[in-house]
C-alpha cells in the first residue's frame, strides 16, 4: 500500500508512531490533547501529534530563555556556522521531507521538494548574512566623538506559521533569526503538525552534535499557544504567517504590549495579460499561479486583467490548458493538481464559485468536487474560471482554492487601478514586451505591492529578495535582502574620547 514510500520517508524523519500512539519526535513540549493528522491526499490517518499544555509552554519559554543568555554570545559566524551544517542537513533529509510535506499538506512532490529546496537556500544565504549585519558609522558634530550603529538581537522570537508553507516558512524566520543570535519558539499550523516535527528533528542533532542548548529552538503545538505567545512580554517578536483575519487579532495583541510582528497574511495576486504579452508565457504563469498547489499559496494567481483585444484568445488558451490539467493524487507527478488541505476548504471553494455566479459572474471553465477512486478524501477540486468584475465581493476576498476570476480592460492606467483595488498587496504581475509599459507598472504610479513582476507570474519568489506585502497583507518582510534588520534592536553609540564634554546641537550648560 506504501505505493508513494510515506511510510519509509516518515521513519527516516523519526516520525515512528504512525496510525497509533503519539508522535512527538525530539520535542519535549507535548504532554497535552491530541492533534490528528490527516492526508488531503488519500484521507489517511498518519499520526497523532499531543499539544503543548500551558505548562508545557512555560517551560519551553524557560528553556528558550536561558538558552539566549548563552547563544547571544556566539559570535555570528559560529552561529553561521551551526546553520551551515542545519542546511546540510536538510540537504540529507530532502527527499523525506519533500514527500512528508507533499502528503501531509497535499502539494505535488515537486513544489514538497522546492520547499525543501528553499529551505536550504535560506540556510546558505544566513551562513553568508552571518558576516554582514552591518551597522553605519556617522560623523559626530562634536570635536573627538566617534558615532556607530550596531544591531543587536532581540531575544526570543515567535513563530506561528500557517499550513500551505509549513516548512519553509519556518526556516525564512529561524535560519534568520539565528545568525542574528535570536533564539525561536515555533507553533506550526495544526493542519500539518508533523511538519513541525520532522524539521525539529532533523536539526535537533546538529543542536547536539555542537552542545548547543535545546532551547535555542522550542517546538510547540496546539493553536491556544498562539494566543499565549501574542500576549508573552517575553516576546518581543511575533513572526505570523497566516489570514489576514488572524493577523488582524495577532497584530491588535502584541501591538498593545508594545511587541513587534512580522505580518505575512493573505493575498489577492493579479496578472494584467497586456496587448503586447507574449501569450505562451502568459500561459505558463498564469495557469501555474492559478492551479499550482491547489490555489493554495499566498500568491497564487486569482485574477487576470486582460487587455480586450487579447480576451477572446486568451480564454481559449486557458480553457484548452485547463482542459488537459490532471486532478489526483500529488505524489504522482503525472498530476498537475492535488486537494485542498481539508472539507472546510472545500465548502469555502464551492462556497466562493456560487457567490461569485450570484454577484453576475460566468463561469468560464466548470468547478465541481471530483468524486470516485482516487479522490476519497473528498478534498480534489476542479480547477475553475470565472468572468467577473473586481468589484464583486468575492472577488475582493482571498478564497483560498483554485478560483480564478478574468475581466477585461482597454488601457493601462485601468489595468493598473483594477491590480490595485482590492484590500491585499502581496504580488502583482505584468506580461508585456514593452519598455514603457513595463516601466509605468514598476513606477511609484504603478503596483502597490510587495512584489511586482515582469513577464513572471505571481507566485514562486526567490528567497534573496525580501518576501511579503502591503495593506491587508500586512506589511512584514522576510527571508532576503536586509529582511534580517527585524529580528534585531538597533542602537546607536557615541562615544567622546576627548577631555571636554561639548552638548550636541551647541547647547552650553555652565556650571
Ligand atoms: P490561519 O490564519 O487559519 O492560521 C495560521 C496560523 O495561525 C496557524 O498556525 C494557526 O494555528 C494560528 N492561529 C489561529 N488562531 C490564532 C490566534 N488567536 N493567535 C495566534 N495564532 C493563531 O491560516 P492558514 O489557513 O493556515 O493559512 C492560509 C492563509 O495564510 C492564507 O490567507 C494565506 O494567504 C496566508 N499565507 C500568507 C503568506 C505570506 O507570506 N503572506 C504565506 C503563506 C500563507
């Protein structure tokens, strides 16, 4: 029955207990109830996952904080150092973990090994930021002073991440936030707990190999232990992944005790198809961003804002593309499209399509659940396109599933405005091969969002460049560029090394 190798890849990554007791791993935290985890793909029970209790909580919160007294004091390049060798081991594990994400979460082995992928990126490029938290030096307006900046880490920083990325998502903040001299505590998404667990194990020997304390990173499950971490002072960071509807309640919470947040929430990516596009690319970008995973990524494509003289072929491009996608099972990379994570998810996608025909949408390409063998989990759905305007609700909502929604425009400073009227600004995309146009919707009049492409789709970003977006989306940043700067305070020094103490600004104080 192990046609796909689960069971092998699960006991390379320590996950022993399956479809009976408790799996906890090299996680100390979990002594409270039960979280079962089920495939999308076929329905399977795969193991049993215990919360953390209160206590349990507590005590990782103790753990975490005598383990900073000690890493903070690593030099960077030795905590490179120790990322260096988690990445390598990742490098091991990459194709157990490629599969477990691709079964507990539903997406296609493939993007299950990108993840994986990523995650090591992310490792090789804290190694190299691990001599490069660079601070200025100003010059004083005071004779004999000398004036720096340094950046100095934070303390403890949550985690909370969401289930479509519930790997990767971990290692953008924790890679980062270790060579920052941060140490973690993470709660992964209860739809994918084992997740968590094999990436904890996995550099849990790495931490011992180089008696490194375990507290440097804490795992901890169950989603009450959210709520605990965005009221806990003791975390002057909350990195949160997830709906904007949560991350409103996250954001509110640890704002309120002065915390910081790293938001990463939803997103509402369009791709404007220009008259100058080129359609076989247009073709590759939109119909991975919009199938791909399941629809289930932050960026992935839910609208296309087509230049009209472009519509009527561009539709019949993507109903003979969408005709031909393969529905099933993730594992087998003969398919295109996997399930979505569970039947709520389900009800949300059916749900979105029937509003959507109520708000005066037409359905281009039928949706539908797939029923019969192979799809018992009840979680395949066909992937659909509608024609809609982008100002129905349901359109200006996140729907997170395989609903793409089309509308037409004639010129574009329209096009642009549509992109960016909705309440999210994660990614955005322009599919043109002209200079002028490509340079109007990169311009400070053009895409409001984080992420702004050109002849790409919206989804699939590189870990170099900072990740995240704008309005509803949040705001945060992560993974590259100078991403690193919020995971540490920074504090500016001035010193006088002469004889005299002059006042800034030449305020003279006599006494
Ligand atoms: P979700 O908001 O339901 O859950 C996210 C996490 O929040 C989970 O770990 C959950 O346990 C936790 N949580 C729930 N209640 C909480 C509370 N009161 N306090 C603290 N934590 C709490 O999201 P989801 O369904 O897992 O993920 C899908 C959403 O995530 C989509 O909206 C997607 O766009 C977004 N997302 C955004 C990015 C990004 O980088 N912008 C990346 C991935 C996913």
């Amino acid at each position: 029955t192990d046609q796909f190798g689960i069971q092998e890849a699960l006991s390379k990554l320590g996950i022993q207990e399956v479809n009976k007791g408790t799996s906890t791993g090299s996680n100390s935290f979990a002594n409270g109830e039960i979280i079962e985890s089920y495939s999308p793909v076929d329905g399977t029970l795969i193991a049993k996952v215990q919360a953390s209790t209160k206590e349990d909580y507590e005590a990782a919160m103790e753990k975490a904080s005598e383990a900073f007294k000690s890493w903070r004091l690593v030099p960077a390049p030795k905590r490179g150092e120790i990322v260096r060798q988690m990445g390598d081991e990742l490098r091991k594990y990459k194709e157990p973990l490629g599969q477990l994400v691709s079964y507990e979460m539903g997406k296609s082995l493939q993007e299950g090994l990108g993840e994986v992928q990523e995650m090591i990126d992310i490792c090789d490029f804290a190694v190299g930021l691990s001599r490069q938290l660079y601070g200025l030096t100003m010059h004083s307006e005071r004779p004999m002073h000398r004036m720096y900046e340094q950046y100095h880490p934070v303390g403890i920083v949550g985690i909370i991440s969401a289930f479509n990325f519930p790997v990767a998502v971990w290692s953008w903040n924790a890679m980062l936030a270790w060579v920052c001299g941060d140490v973690c505590i993470w709660k992964p998404s209860e739809k994918a707990p084992l997740c968590g667990i094999a990436c904890q194990n996995i550099i849990q020997s790495v931490l011992e190999r180089n008696d490194i304390p375990e507290g440097v990173s804490c795992l901890i499950n169950g989603r009450e232990n959210g709520d605990l971490m965005n009221n806990d002072k003791r975390l002057p960071l909350v990195s949160f992944t997830g709906s904007t509807r949560v991350g409103r309640h996250v954001s509110k919470t640890v704002a309120e005790r002065f915390g910081n947040t790293i938001l990463e929430l939803g997103g509402n990516n369009a791709i404007i198809v220009s008259e100058h596009a080129d359609l076989s690319m247009v073709l590759v970008g939109a119909v991975f961003g919009a199938v791909g995973t399941a629809g289930q990524r932050c960026t992935s494509t839910r609208r296309l804002i087509i230049h009209e003289s472009m519509y009527d072929k561009t539709v019949e491009v993507l109903k003979s593309a969408y005709a031909q996608l393969k529905i099933g099972n993730p594992l087998d990379s003969n398919n295109h499209v996997g399930p979505l994570i569970d039947k709520d998810s389900v009800n949300n996608y059916l749900n979105a399509i029937e509003k959507a025909k109520a708000e005066g949408g037409k359905v281009i390409v039928e949706g539908g659940v797939m029923e019969g063998e192979g799809y018992e989990s009840g979680c395949y759905v066909k992937p659909c396109i509608i024609e809609a305007k982008n100002n129905f609700e349901i359109v200006q909502h996140e729907t997170f599933a395989p609903v793409l929604y089309i509308m037409k425009y004639s010129n574009l400073e329209d096009a642009i405005a549509m992109q960016n009227d909705v309440p999210q600004g994660l990614s955005s995309a322009l599919f043109t091969n002209s200079m002028r146009e490509m340079e109007l919707f990169l311009s400070q009049a053009g895409s409001d969002c984080g992420i702004a492409n050109v002849n790409i789709g919206t989804s699939g970003a590189e870990i170099g460049g900072a990740f995240g977006g704008e309005k509803e989306t949040g705001g945060g940043r992560e993974s590259g560029s100078d991403a690193w700067k919020a995971y540490m305070r920074r504090q500016t020094n001035t010193i006088n090394y002469g004889t005299e103490l002059p006042l800034a600004q030449g305020i003279s104080f006599d006494i």
